[in-house]
C-alpha cells in the first residue's frame, strides 16, 4: 500500500529534518519553504495532509490556509497547524481559525504527532 | 533556578528519535539557522522593521529549543514580545547575539 503523501510547509530546515526524521518512514513527505510555493505544487498535486508551520516568509500559514479553504481542490485537506507561539489559548484560536489541529514546537512526542495526523487522516469530511 | 545554556534532555531525545547521526545534523542545521536569524534579527533592528524582528525572533526560539537552547530560546521569546518597544529591543537583541555565540560554543565543545 502507498504512504499517504503530507505536505510539509516549513521555512526552518532544521524542523523539517526532524519532522522528516519522526514521519518518514509512515508517510510520504513532500517539503515547500514558503506557501506560495506550497499552494502552487498543491493545487496540481494534492496531498492527504498538510503540516502548516503558521510564521513562513511571506505569505503566513493562517493566509495560506485562506486560500485552501476558498480553493475546491483544496478545502477539504486537514491542515495541522505547526507553531512555536505556544500562547495560552493558542489551540483554540487555531481550531477557530479552521485548522483541524495543533501541533506546538518544539516537536519532541513521535506518538502524539503520528496519532494527530492519523486522527486527522481518519476524520470524516469537512462540512461544505 | 538560572537557565543553563544547553538542556541535554533535549538534544538525547532527538537521539532516541534518530541516533547520533540525526542529533549531529540537527546541531548543524540548528546552529547555522540560530546565527542566521540573530544576524538577521541585529540588522532589522538597525532598519526600525519590528515586525522582521518578531519573526525572526520567532525561527530562531524554534532553532534554540530544538537543540536545547533554553535561555536562548527564552531571549528569543522577549524580543519576539518586545519587538514593538524600540528602547528594550536593542539590548535584548545585543543579549540574543551574545548568547547565540555562547550556545554555538557550546554545541561546538559537546558536537564537534
């Protein structure tokens, strides 16, 4: 069976070693330093699921997941955002936001990653 | 307590995760992005561009937590806080270059 495909969207290479590291032999892994080169690759390509770091050069993740949701061929996607702010209340304002969850940095739990992709993977679709 | 300058919790969990091998390209990668950032963060400061300084700022508390990093990363997270306050930013981001250094001597001395 094929791994799913994730899009890794992170402009640190030194997170996207260790993402790589902690999910790459589940997954597919297909890595972009800013969104708009993200956006461009998944709109001919989609994945099954995006780790969205939410401050990238330019365009922020919370842009970048706009323009997934007003995208039909992008919509659908669980997006996990991915962020070192790590403020009270973060998760919430996230999920609010239409991410379908949260990831704080620095990563250091493999299981609560792959079980928060995995949930994601598994959830039923997004109401139109 | 006092922050010491590297958490070696941090750097033995990337070792459980990938071996040395992944724990000596992660202190590679982590310290060419930690001096890119501060160096970048310095010059944004001279410009007067907080919101550059934030987010630099931002990446490199990434950086210095992945390697352990703690009272880096804790400085990181005053200038990203502080961005906006032009007569704190310049000294808290002369302390972030200081200890950028420290934690490079550091690392350097434990992962040569």
């Amino acid at each position: 069976m094929t791994e799913p495909v994730i899009a890794v969207v992170e402009d640190n290479p030194d997170n996207r070693l260790l993402i790589q590291a902690m999910l790459g032999g589940r997954f597919r892994l297909v890595e972009f330093e800013d969104g708009s080169s993200a956006l461009a690759a998944m709109r001919a390509e989609p994945p099954a699921l995006v780790l969205l770091d939410i401050s990238l050069p330019g365009m922020s993740g919370v842009e970048v997941l706009e323009h997934m949701r007003a995208d039909p061929a992008l919509a659908q996607l669980p997006v996990v955002a991915v962020t070192a702010h790590a403020m009270a209340g973060d998760r919430e304002r996230y999920l609010d936001l239409g991410f379908d969850a949260y990831i704080s940095k620095p990563i250091v739990d493999v299981a609560q990653l792959t079980a928060t992709i995995e949930r994601c993977l598994g959830a039923a679709p997004r109401p139109q | 307590m006092a922050l010491g300058t590297i958490d070696p919790q941090a750097l033995e969990r990337v070792r459980q995760v990938g071996g040395d091998q992944l724990v000596a390209d992660l202190v590679q990668l982590g310290l060419d992005s930690i001096r890119a950032r501060a160096a970048a963060a310095r010059d944004a400061v001279g410009r007067g561009d907080a919101a550059e300084v934030r987010r630099e700022a931002h990446a490199l508390r990434s950086s210095a937590a992945n390697v352990g990093a703690v009272r880096l990363a804790r400085l990181a997270e005053q200038v990203e806080l502080h961005a906006d306050a032009r007569a704190e930013l310049h000294e808290l981001v002369d302390d972030l270059v200081v200890e950028s250094a420290t934690v490079e001597r550091a690392l350097r001395e434990t992962h040569p």
